[in-house]
C-alpha cells in the first residue's frame, strides 16, 4: 500500500472513529437517559422529536465525521494539518459555543418554553436536561470550529479541493441541511404551518451555505460545489419528508429516489473519466432527484407555486453551470 493510500485509509478511520464519538456522548447518552426516567406519557419524550433522533444518531455524527475528513484529505499527513495555526477557528468555534450556551440558558429562563421529558417545568433541567444543555454547547463549538477550517482551507490559495474532499463536502452539505430539515419538523411545523416551515428552511440554508461557497471559494469552483449543495439539499429534504410523513410515501417515490441516487453515485465515479457521462447525469440524475424532491411534496400537499419556483431555480442553475 503506497503512502497516498494508507493515508486516505487513516483518514477515514479518524471520520468513523470521531462520528462514533460523536454519536455516543450524543444520541446513545441521552437514550441512556431515557431509559431510566420516570416517562411521563403526558409531556413529549425522547422519540417524540425526529432532531433528537434521527438527528443526533444520523446527521450529526456524519456531518462531523465528513467535516474531519474534508479538512484531513487536504494534507499529506496529520503532522502537516496538526502545524498549521487554529487560532481563528478556535476563537469561533468558542464564540459559537457561548452562543449555544446563551441559548439553553433562554429555555431555563423562558416563562413560555414547551415542557418535554427534559424540562418538565419552568425553570428546571432534569439530570438528562443538564447533560443535554453542555451537549447542545459543545456541538455548536465542534460545528463552528470545524465550518471555520474548512472556510479557511477553501479561502487558501495555496491549497485545491480534491476529488474525495468534493465527496466529504456532499456529505457535509446533505447531513447539516437533513438536520435542520428535522428541526424545522420539530419546532417550525406546528407554528408556522408545513409548506411555509419546508420553505423558508429549504431556501434559508440554501442562502447561507451558498454564502458559506462562495464567500470562500478561490479556486473556481464555486458552480461546481453550489452544485453539490443544490443537488444534496434536494435529495436529504425528500429523504426528510419522506420520514415525517412516510405512511402516504407511495413506491414510486422512493423508486425515483433509488434511480436519482444510483445515477449520481455513478456519475461521481466517472465524472473525472468520461465528460459525456457527465452530461448525461445533468439530462437525468438532477431530474430524478427533483422529481422525488417535487412528487413528495406534492404528495404532502405543498401547492403548484413551490413547484414552479424550484423548477425555475433549476432552470437557472444548470444554464450558469
């Protein structure tokens, strides 16, 4: 196994190695938790919200372990990653924490906070409460400082997004918007409505991380990775819908999500060999993946203008690419 190998094999076991950390000091604590709680079947519990579920078992460890990842596979070796100077992104990172301290702190203080398993009164934090409050402050210090390295790696001249850090990215992309996707479930449904929560959550990050691209990127790659956020963030809030409201998903749906995601996975394998292939990917994998994306939200009930505006972004975006 020649050097570049054995080290694209080390970061990967670091990806894994960290998600799984992530994954147990998360999801599989709070579990822990709950399993030895007094349930009280009267207030929401641990399985009543798809963030705390799906989203702190799924997307948040992948999303740091693709992070870790992307920033590793721009350097030959960890020394190399390790030298370079954080002090920005720990200096973020930290600011960011303190936002998610702030935060938890206004659900301790609030006279109006919805009462759940963790906080079944005003002003009190259950054990599990507790641990979630310094979970919920840690992970927006990790997420913070990790968007912070990969700003500043995109932003360097010097240093050029490979083929696997372009896969990491999709990966970063599809996790952090699916778990926003599961937020807007949570939280967004039940006051503004379900079309208008799907909207402003998809169009909203959209905006921002198109920000994030283009702020940062030097390297003329910008279409391509607003590419990879546009298709992502397609598929992941299909993907999402799809779980809230899976008991009207037919199977043609998700057979259009199958063909759209095989498509593209093979168009990721030949993109760098064969540039008919990749125009045959823009003629039917972006389509397929709008069409599952388009025919969930119909399904649910979303009306015709949603449909319209998404197709006329589409519209734009390929002619730009």
């Amino acid at each position: 196994m020649n050097q570049d190998k054995y080290w694209k094999r080390t970061v990967i076991i670091c990806g894994i190695g960290l998600s799984l950390f992530i994954f147990f000091v998360g999801f599989f604590a709070m579990f822990i938790f709950w399993l030895n709680d007094v349930q009280n079947p009267d207030i929401p519990g641990f399985f009543y919200y798809k963030a705390a579920t799906y989203g702190d078992g799924i997307c948040l460890p992948l999303l740091v372990g693709c992070m870790s990842m992307y920033l590793l596979l721009g350097y030959d070796n960890m020394k190399e990653y390790i030298s370079r100077s954080k002090r920005v992104s720990i200096g973020i990172g930290l600011v960011c924490a303190v936002v998610g301290m702030v935060t938890q702190y206004s659900w301790l203080a609030s006279d109006e906070i919805r009462f759940n398993w963790t906080i079944p009164r005003l002003h009190y934090f259950t054990p599990a409460g507790w641990y979630h409050a310094f979970y919920f402050t840690f992970m927006f210090g990790v997420i913070g400082f990790f968007l912070a390295e990969i700003w500043r790696f995109k932003s360097a001249d010097k240093k050029k997004q490979n083929f696997e850090q372009s896969v990491c990215l999709l990966g970063v992309f599809a996790f952090g918007t699916g778990y926003m996707y599961l937020h807007a479930i949570d939280d967004w449904v039940q006051v503004y409505g379900r079309e208008r929560a799907f909207e402003v959550t998809f169009i909203g990050m959209l905006l921002v991380l198109s920000a994030f691209i283009i702020t940062a990127d030097r390297n003329q790659r910008v279409w391509e990775d607003l590419k990879i956020l546009f298709l992502s963030s397609c598929v992941t809030s299909g993907v999402v819908i799809s779980i809230e409201a899976y008991k009207n998903i037919k199977l043609l749906y998700l057979l259009i999500a199958v063909v759209g995601m095989l498509l593209f996975s093979l168009w990721l394998r030949h993109k760098l060999r064969k540039i008919l292939h990749k125009n045959w990917y823009y003629m039917v994998s972006i389509p397929a993946a709008f069409l599952m994306y388009l025919m969930l939200l119909s399904n649910y009930g979303i009306e015709i203008k949603s449909v319209v505006t998404i197709l006329g972004i589409t519209f734009l975006l390929q002619k730009c690419i």
